[in-house]
C-alpha cells in the first residue's frame, strides 16, 4: 500500500521509536570533499533493507523529514528538539549517538538473544584460546575493527553495530569463570556417578612452557570407558605452575592434587598414567612413577628410535688433535648420512636468503626447534619440488646447494621414513581405542626393516596398483641401523600386549612376532586381571593386578587353559573357561569384512552377554590411550601460546581459561577421513550452528 508523504512519516517515526529493526539510520555520505553540513551531527538517513529512502530523522526524537539533495537541509536545519535539550542538559553531549546509534538495529533489544549468545561464546573462546586480556573486547581498535567486518558482511545493511553487541570485558571474564566453574562441578558429578569403587582410570600429562614468559603449564586428561562402552577423555584441569614447582616434586603435588579434587582418589580406584619415560619432570625419586602406576608412550618410543637414528657424536679426528660432531652411525651408511646433512644445509641457506617464500606453502622447511616428523615433510617434499627448486636456485648461482643431493636416494628416505610418521599420527587418535595398536605398528614397523629384494606391485583399496621398487644397498644398511634400534629402544608393556588380545582380530600374538616369553606373561596378565574383575563384580576383596614390564627372560610355559585342572578354584574355573572360549573363537564373517574399520568397542559391548567378565576387563584396558598426551596436545596443535598480554591476567583467570578453552578444543570431536587415508580430530569449537548451553553438549566425545 502507497501512503502519502505525510502517512508515510507517520509510519517511519512509528517504526523507528519502537525499533521494530524495519527501519533504521545511517550517517548521510557527503557529495562533496568539503566538510559535511553541522545538520548532519542531529540528522541521519533513514534506510530499509532496498537502501536509502528519501527521508531523514532526527537522531533524538526521531521526527522524519522528506529529504532530497536536491531541496537541501533548511527544514532539517529549523528542527528544534526537545530531545536533543535534554542531552545537552544532562551532559552526555549532542554526539551521544552518533553515526548508527539510532538505528532500530543498532540497539542490544533489538538483536535475538540467540545471536548475542553466539557472539559471546566465540569471544570467549578467543579471548581463552589466545589468552588475550577481556579488556580487548572494550578497545577502539577492535571494535572498529568488528564494525568493518560487519560492514563487510552482508548482514551490514540491517544496520547493525560492533559495540552493540559486543559485552563488557567483565561480563566476558564472569562468563569464563563460570564456565570454568560449571565444568568442574559437571565433571565431579558425572564422574561420581560413572566410575564406581572398582575401576581402572588412565591419566595423560601435557606439560609444556612457553617461550616468551616463565610460565609453565599442565594439563590432565581422564581417559575410560564408561557402561554403554564409549570412549571418554575429560580434561580435569589446565593450570599454570609457578617456576618454583617446576619439578619432579612440585608436578607430582599437582597432579595428585587435581584428581584429589575430583574424588578419583578414593580406594578401589586403580591409576595407571600413560607419559614419557624420558621426561625427568616425570620419574625419579620424587617423580609420578613412584607413586602411580605408568605405562611409556608408544610414540615417545617412535621418536626415540628415529632420535638415535639422526644423533650425533663428538670424536676425535686422528692426528689433528680437535673433536668434530659426527652422526652417531656414518660408518654404517655414509652416504645415507651425507645426503641428510646436504638436505639440512640447504635449509639453512634458503631461511638465511629468504628463498622461502618463493617456494610457496606447499614447500616445509624445518628450523632447530622442528620435531623428526617435521624434517620427514621436508625430506618428502623437497624430492616433490626437487626440479622447482633448481629453477629459484638458478639466478642465485646456488642451484649445486640441491645438485648435490642424490634425488633418488633422497626419495627412498622419505619413503621409508613415511611409516614411522602414520604411526605415530595413528596412535595419537583420542576418539578411539588405540592401546591395542601399539604392537600391531612395531610388528608393522620391524617387517617395514626387512629387505626388499624385487621389485613388486601393491593393489591399494581404490583398486591402482602401487610399483614398489628393490632397495639399494645404501637403504639396506639404512633398515639395519633401525631394525636394531626398535629392538633396542621400543620394549612392548604387559598392558600394550594385553589389549592386543583384546582385539577380536590380533588376540594370536604368535601371528606378531611377539616372543613366547612375551606371551606367555601377556595371558597370564589378562588372567590376572579377568578373576580380579571377577572378585570385583561379586563385591569381594579387592585384588589389583601386578605390574608386569616384560623382557625376552625365559618363564615358565604358559598357563593351558583347561577347566578340567585339578589344582584350579572355582573363581579360576570360571576364567579358564571364558578366557578359552573366547580365544577359540573365530571371528565371523561379518566382523572379518569390517577390517580395520571395526569398531572395538562397539564389539565387546554386542558380545558382552558371551562374555560378561571378560567384556568389563576389555571397557577398562582399551580406555588406555597408547599416546601419553592423547587429547591435550590439541590446545598446542591450535596454535596457543602464551605471550606477554598474559601478564595482565591473575593465575586463577588463565586456570579457568585454560580449563575452558581445553574443554571446548579437545573434549567436542568427531572422527574424519583426511585424504591420504589416516584418521584425524576434527575440531568443533567453533560451528556454524548457533552453539547450546546444554553441558553435557560441551564433554561428550561421541
């Protein structure tokens, strides 16, 4: 319906005093370069979702005008409001609301509480990931910075405002706290509900420092199953610990300390803590292991051998009298060694020029802080870029920096190193069990050691076949070295081999080249713990299993499995007969076709009426993650870190920041399938669904 002039001013001062959000003001854009009209600090363009109208209003009382260029600003300029009087008594000034607001939209009620809840749970997550100071939220600069945004956005013409909906810095900081505190209450009360007197708990350690202040950090991660058989790995806490405590002694009172405050402390629960055998914040005589059970990470283990591998060694240079670094084991393969060192220098010459961003990003090069697996992608792609990289090199006259380099022996590195790295990404998986891999991938990782001694073809799933070609004599003597040190340096834990058995499809642990030593104790463990399991199900004494680290010793001859053995109690009857039933078992064809993509768990829990003890003792062993920070490695992953604004903040405030921004990134995950085949986290912290309040939405791993 058209109305005339006078109906239609009517209707817009109507609209634009109940913020209705149809209509809303805008500053008037100067047609010329001189200064705009002083009218325009009390007036405002009225626009609707088509644009501008020819209309203006007053930014105070909101009385409209007809308006066009072209009949200029004298009925604006005679306006006398009463409005604007009581601003200018009271104070607040005639610039009060200027630029937008006035807008029906620009106002806090006018905007859907949905939408403000939003915005808050997206600064709360920045302000924690990145440990900014809440104050942030109240700068100039960032709300200039927000409005662009909006401007940009397509949402800018509904007239909406940065500082609008932008909270105060102290409602953020009390939003986080409660958050926090909302975690931690949640946490107490499902996990007194969910773990009972008799269980096995698993703990990870992520500790780390940051580079540009003296604080320290550590993060604790709850890992079990619960009753319906899912996976669960709660964060309990991420906390600063001031410098003084920064050892054996102080990390050990703050971990007892976390768990104690979430009742996990109490008799009959059983802690094992999966860590770096190496870290000397860890062990020792003050350290964790002392009091806690532990089991070694399986990818700190993976490090270790490739850490050997590429070590150095001060010797002596004969007759010249100096000492020289040398890679520990040159003489087995020199040229194996000079090709790594010549891969090396050119990445110091490329950093110290600036050659890097001409390579572009696909192009890694690793710097002195780099891990074994970063100087692995820059092993594989500097063979991929090989012929791109002679060409930058070229006009710099440095093209015999990569000349040097024996392509294809560099390509048989990273080939074989390749392994070594989807093993330690696969075993960092934290929404599913991983424990019962661990002696899968060293079995994987030994026969990868083996020689090849013809070329062969390999059918991958997608049906193309893959040419694998004879290894050179170099590679060889490569494959020796490393052979020896997983040997060495990679000892399989009682708890490793008795979660591979665990596993429907590996319980033959002959079939892995595990030693009959090995074995023998892994089934006498997984006995061990099934009458405990027993003895706990039927509300009797409790009996925790001994701690087994296994050897190549020679024990005695495996336990036989018979029910018939005359020297067995009932209670080792009834073991007998289930742990035998289900060794006999064979697998059906069903759950052979499913491969690698059975779910673990998910099979124990539909076999748990076959085999009820049995079952529980599985929902306990395959809740161990086999990585020893399995969940908290993510909030280093996203790249925090803590810098100097963190100064501002109070120890408990970056505590409950931590605890909130852990919470969020590590708990809420989903499994994904990557291009290259392997298993990642995709991270859920942010969505693009409007986020819930609903607690148990914000843990929940499934």
């Amino acid at each position: 319906m058209n109305l005339d002039p006078e109906g239609m001013k009517s209707k817009l001062e109507k609209e634009l005093r109940k913020r209705s959000g149809i209509y809303w003001l805008r500053d008037s854009v100067p047609r010329s370069k001189g200064r705009p009209s002083e009218v325009w600090k009390r007036f405002a363009i009225i626009y609707d979702e088509h644009g501008a109208l020819d209309y203006a209003a007053c930014r105070f009382c909101y009385q409209v005008y007809c308006y066009r260029t072209a009949n200029g600003t004298s009925a604006l300029i005679k306006h006398n409001c009463q409005e604007q009087a009581k601003h200018s008594d009271s104070g607040s000034g005639s610039t009060a609301t200027a630029t937008y607001a006035s807008s029906s939209r620009s106002s806090k009620q006018g905007l859907p509480y949905e939408v403000k809840k939003y915005v808050m749970t997206a600064l709360v997550e920045m302000c924690c990931q990145d440990l900014h100071p809440f104050t942030i939220v109240n700068g100039d600069g960032f709300r200039k910075f927000c409005q662009i945004l909006l401007d940009c956005h397509s949402w800018a013409k509904h007239g909406l405002i940065a500082k609008d909906f932008l909270p105060d810095s102290a409602t953020l900081e009390q939003v986080v706290n409660n958050q926090a505190e909302e975690i931690r209450n949640y946490l107490a009360t499902f996990l007194s509900k969910s773990l009972n007197e008799h269980t096995l708990v698993s703990f990870t350690i992520d500790l780390w420092q940051a580079n540009e202040v003296n604080d320290c950090m550590i993060c604790v991660t709850l890992h079990y199953t619960d009753k319906n058989f899912r996976l669960h790995n709660r964060v309990l806490a991420g906390r600063s610990v001031t410098e003084d405590n920064w050892n054996a002694k102080g990390i050990k009172n703050e971990f007892t300390a976390i768990i104690q405050s979430f009742n996990l402390t109490q008799g009959g629960i059983s802690h094992l803590i999966v860590m770096n055998n190496n870290n000397t914040l860890l062990i020792g005589e003050n350290g964790l292991n002392g009091l806690f059970q532990s089991l070694p990470c399986a990818c700190h283990r993976i490090t270790a051998v490739m850490t050997h591998l590429f070590e150095h060694q001060i010797v002596k240079v004969e007759g010249a009298g100096i000492e020289q670094s040398v890679y520990k084991y040159y003489d087995d393969c020199p040229m194996v060694f000079d090709t790594i060192e010549l891969c090396h220098k050119l990445a110091d010459y490329c950093i110290k020029f600036g050659i890097t961003d001409q390579l572009g990003l696909a192009f890694k090069i690793p710097d002195e802080n780099s891990d074994w697996i970063s100087v692995y992608d820059y092993f594989l792609t500097l063979e991929q870029n090989y012929d791109a990289l002679v060409e930058v090199l070229n006009p710099l006259e440095a093209s015999h920096m990569i000349q040097k380099i024996n392509r294809h022996l560099l390509k048989e590195i990273a080939t074989f190193v390749q392994l070594f790295s989807q093993a330690t990404i696969e075993l960092k998986t934290c929404w599913q069990p991983t424990l019962h891999l661990v002696t899968i991938w060293r079995y994987r990782l030994l026969k990868h050691c083996r020689h090849v001694l013809e070329d062969y073809n390999v059918e991958q799933e997608s049906g193309s076949t893959v040419s694998v070609a004879k290894d050179s004599l170099l590679i060889k003597s490569l494959k020796n070295i490393v052979q020896d040190l997983i040997l060495d340096h990679w000892l399989v834990d009682g708890y490793q081999l008795v979660a591979t058995i665990l596993d429907p499809r590996q319980k033959n642990l002959a079939r892995l080249d595990v030693p009959t030593s090995q074995i023998s104790l892994a089934n006498k463990m997984l006995q061990d713990l099934y009458l405990a399991q027993t003895r706990n199900s039927a509300c009797k004494t409790e009996s925790q299993p001994s701690r087994n680290h296994f050897s190549d010793k020679e024990v005695d001859n495996f336990f036989i499995f018979s029910s018939e053995s005359e020297d067995a109690s009932d209670e080792g009857k009834i073991s007998i007969t289930e742990i035998q039933l289900y060794m006999e078992t064979r697998l059906t064809k069903e759950t052979r076709g499913q491969g690698k993509n059975l779910d673990i768990l998910k099979w124990w829990q539909n076999h748990r009426t076959r085999y009820p003890i049995l079952s529980q003792v599985a929902r306990s062993i395959l809740a161990i993650p086999a990585y020893c920070t399995a969940t908290d490695f993510k909030y280093n992953q996203l790249g925090n870190g803590m810098t100097d604004k963190s100064i501002t903040l109070n120890q408990q405030t970056i505590n409950n920041m931590l605890m909130t921004c852990i919470s969020v990134t590590a708990n809420v995950g989903n499994p994904s399938v990557t291009g290259n085949g392997l298993s990642l986290p995709v991270m859920l912290a942010s969505t693009t669904t409007l986020p819930t309040l609903d607690t148990s939405d914000l843990f929940s791993l499934n």
